[in-house]
C-alpha cells in the first residue's frame, strides 16, 4: 500500500444521480516522480478491477 499527499482542486463531482456512477475530476498541483508514479499505479489497479467487473456482469455472463 501507497499513499502521497498532493495539493489539488476538485474540478467537478458527480453524485451518481441514484445510478451507482459517481466520482470527481481532480487537478492536482505539483507532484514529483515517486507521487506520479503511485498515483499511476493506483489508477491502473482501479482500471484492472473495473474491467473485472464488467466482465463479471457482462450479458453473456448473464445469461449463462
């Protein structure tokens, strides 16, 4: 486990609007390379557990 501590603004938010779809955009300030590098990282892992959960619910999965 990583964790850095960054500067940044949030750029806007959505709430989900009931849909489970729900997040923040966020500009972060400065980072030097060892916070880019977990921030990387940690974005890559979300993206590899997103695809695990669609593929999971996936039609043809569904209708199994």
């Amino acid at each position: 486990m990583s964790t850095c501590e960054l500067q940044g603004r949030v750029l806007y938010m959505h709430s989900g609007g009931g849909f489970g779809v729900f997040g923040m955009g966020v500009l972060f300030e400065e980072m030097d390379a060892e916070q880019h590098s977990a921030i990387e990282s940690w974005l890559r892992e979300l993206a590899k557990q997103s695809k695990r959960e669609l593929a999971k619910n996936s039609p043809a999965q569904l209708k199994g």
